[in-house]
C-alpha cells in the first residue's frame, strides 16, 4: 500500500495531469493520493497558492479581487476543459470561494483553496473518491498540529476508502477554522497519512530525479543518491540540500517507512529512496553526500584552564539561552571554547553578547570569526572505515584550503569542517571528485 503525494509541478496544467494519471494507474498498490496546488508551469508563472495569498492581501484592503481571482479561475478551467472534466464540480466552489475571500476569510482559508480545488478536479480525473483534509488534519486552536486527533481522524476515514485523493497543506481546529502547514507542507499532510495507515512507502513526486550527492550549481554532472538513511538526509538537509519538506519525514521515519522521491517527468528514474538503516550493507558508499552552507560565525573564547573551571560552558550558553540564539556546533580545546552560530542570528546583539560573556567568565579573549562556511561530508559507510579524514584533509589541502574546524559528529556517519566562504564551491568539488567521481 503507498501513499503517493504530487507536487505542484507535477499537477501545474493538464499534460501534467496525464502524466500523474500514466503514474497512479501504473501501480494499483498507489492507494492514497495527496495533491499540491498548481505550481509554475514556466519560471515566470505564478503558483496558485501564491495567486489565492495575493487575492486575501487584496481583500483585507477592502480592494475588489475579481481580476486576480479570474486568473485563478481560468488555471483550473484550463486544467478542466482539455482534460474533458465537467467544470460542474468546481463551478460553484471557486464562486463561494472567491466570495469567502472578499468577505475577509482568513489567510489559511485562501491559502489552501488551492490544494481543495485540484484535489477535486484530479479525483474527478481518476474517477476515484475526494475526502477533505479537513475531516483528517486536525489543527489545535493555536495552529498546531494535533498528532494523535489527526491519527485518529484517518484510521477511522480511511478505513472504509480503498482508494481516495485528498488535497493537502491543510486542515481544521476544533472550531472549524482553517489551517495550513509551512510552505511546501502537502509533504506534510502525505506523510501523516502514510504514517496511520502503516503504508509500505511514501512516494513523493516532484520535478527532480531525487537528491543529488553535491549541489549541481557547484558540480553540475552530481550523481543522483538512490539510497539514503533518514539520518544521512538530515545531516545533509540542514546544510542545505533541500527536495522534502523538513517537518514531511518525522511521521514516517519514527515509524520506519521508507520515502521515496520520484520524478513525474521521468517516471522510470528510480530517485532516491530514504530509508531508516541502510540497505546494502556490503556496497555502501564511503560518502553518500556533500553539502554545505555559508553565513557562519565561530565565537571563540580562551581562557587558561578553563577546563578545569567548573560551569564555563553552562554560564557562557546561557548568555546564548537570553539572548534566544541556537547554536549550530560547539567544538573546544583544553583552553578554547568555539561556539559557530549563524552570523544573522548575531546581527542585533554581538556586542551586548561580548559584554556578558566578559562578565560572567572573565576570558582572556573573546573573538569573533565571520564569513564561515561549514561543509558536511556524509555517508553511512565511513564510520569504521581507516584512512577517511586523510584523505579529505588531501584533498582540501591540495586545493590550498585552510581547515579553520573540524568536527567529527557523534553518529559517525559526518564530518564537517569549517573554512573560509569564499572556498565553498571549491571544497565541495574537490571533495566530490576524491569520494565520488568515478
Ligand atoms: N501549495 C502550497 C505551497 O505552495 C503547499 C505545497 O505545495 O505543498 O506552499
């Protein structure tokens, strides 16, 4: 059984529609069908909940948005008509909807009309059952998330639907009001779903054959990952590869469901499949990804024996804690203490921060280092491995790379080093080139 979730790409106009009807029929064990809204069809084109957010702008101030709404409109019409779908079934609902809106509906509801619209058009499409998100995600009264009403909600809704289509992005608190997941969230919605129902798999399918082993605006024939642990994909979504939505994998990767990301325009691409240990022990690669990100700053305190000097580092993380800054890594010495947070978090309060840190541990010095890219090399199949960090550090010292940090992480299944962000790009070429160029 497999939840399969379209993206806005995958469902931008009609072409797009026959494609996801090809991939759905293809698989009868493709049970669950989440859509997205309309996404661009070109790089200019507006996204339609982008459209719907700007009619909601519109309508707060008091402006009419029967122009903007119009163009709404035409995108589904559009959709509808080449695909011989009578416009009956959204006819009514996009008048109500455009009236809703006028009327000052909240942001969420305009926001994830979208996703209600296509959800209806591609269930019609199919010939297969719509159930509203609203009966299944369930919001608490202050926008969050309610887990186990939701779990609940779709163990019982699903239990008598074989197959359904079921918009996502969105559902309802107690009180019946709307509410939509971040940007990007009918990953999210799948993702629940799959998770109660126990599927086989979570299909995301999007415009991309799936993640790629380094930036391909840094090395442009990167290899496609096929195989990735949900650890290996959050060492290397935090520094920046992103294709999933952040918050779409916890639901499946407590429960142990594998995610697959699959291209709708190539469908016999295999992707990326994410799974929670690896698979093929035997072959894993030594780096199964590379990825980096600039706009650090590393904090550097020295103070003589400061490790023997009981609560330094709770006293100087604090300051942090007050100061409502995280920080990103925190590698030390025997006399130094680095903290690397991000420098916009810095922006306001450096010098206030300086201050306190002065007071509350008397250092010898205190020094702020900016314009940090941190890179992390990751894969599974490094840890045991000898011989590994040498020839990264060759590789990097080749290229007359300063290491300004180094940071082994605890899973052993990272390394990640600090450099000047003017190397980024180059770092990351020369280590794809020893790890992963064959
Ligand atoms: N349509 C929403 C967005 O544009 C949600 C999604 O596509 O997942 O963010």
């Amino acid at each position: 059984m497999k939840v399969a979730k379209f993206g806005g790409t995958s469902l931008a106009d009609a072409e797009q529609f026959r494609k996801v009807k090809k991939i759905i029929e293809s698989d009868t064990s493709r049970r669950y069908i989440v859509p997205s809204a309309p996404g661009k069809r070109y790089p200019s084109d507006e996204k339609v909940t982008d459209m719907l957010i700007g009619c909601f702008n519109v309508a707060q101030k008091g402006q009419n948005i029967r122009a903007l709404f119009d163009k709404i409109k035409s995108r589904f019409f559009d959709i509808a008509i080449e695909l011989e779908i009578d416009t009956a079934c959204i006819d009514d609902k996009l008048d109500e909807i455009e009236q809703n809106i006028q009327n000052k509906s909240s942001r969420a509801y305009a926001a994830s009309r979208g996703e209600y619209i296509n959800a209806i058009l591609l269930s019609e499409y199919l010939s297969l059952p719509f159930l509203d998100a609203k009966n299944i995600i369930i919001f608490n009264v202050n926008g969050e998330l309610d887990q186990s009403k939701t779990h609940e909600q779709i163990q019982l809704h699903l239990a008598t639907l074989d197959k359904c289509v079921i918009p996502g992005f969105y559902g309802i608190d107690q009180k019946g009001n709307y509410h939509v997941f971040s940007r990007g969230g009918s990953d999210i919605t799948a993702a629940l779903i799959a998770r109660s129902i126990n599927a086989d798999i979570y299909e995301n399918w999007t415009d991309i054959s799936g993640f790629r082993a380094a930036d391909p605006r840094i090395v442009p024939d990167s290899k496609y990952i096929q195989q990735l642990t949900y650890k290996e994909l959050r060492e290397l979504s935090y520094m920046g590869a992103t294709v999933l939505h952040e918050d779409s994998v916890f639901p499946v990767r407590a429960s142990g469901i594998p995610t697959q990301i699959l291209n709708t325009n190539d469908p016999l691409h295999p992707g990326t499949l994410i799974h929670y240990l690896p698979q093929q022990k035997a072959h894993l690669p030594l780096v199964t990804g590379i990825a980096g990100k600039k706009g650090f700053t590393a904090i550097t305190i020295e103070k003589l024996r400061m490790n023997s000097e009981l609560g330094f580092g709770r006293k100087v993380l604090q300051i942090l804690e007050k100061h409502n800054l995280t920080f990103d890594h925190l590698p030390t010495g025997i006399d130094t203490m680095s903290i690397i947070v991000s420098t916009d978090s810095l922006f306001k309060c450096k010098d206030k921060l300086k201050e306190e840190i002065e007071s509350a541990v008397n250092p010898d010095s205190i020094v702020f280092t900016d314009k940090l890219a941190m890179v992390a090399v990751v894969g599974s199949g490094m840890s045991k491995k000898i011989g590994i960090a040498a020839r990264l550090f060759t590789a990097l010292a080749e290229q007359g790379i300063v290491i300004k940090t180094i940071i082994f992480a605890p899973s052993e299944l990272c390394i990640i080093i600090g450099i000047d962000e003017d190397y980024l790009e180059t770092s990351i070429r020369s280590i794809y080139d020893t790890f992963i160029r064959e």
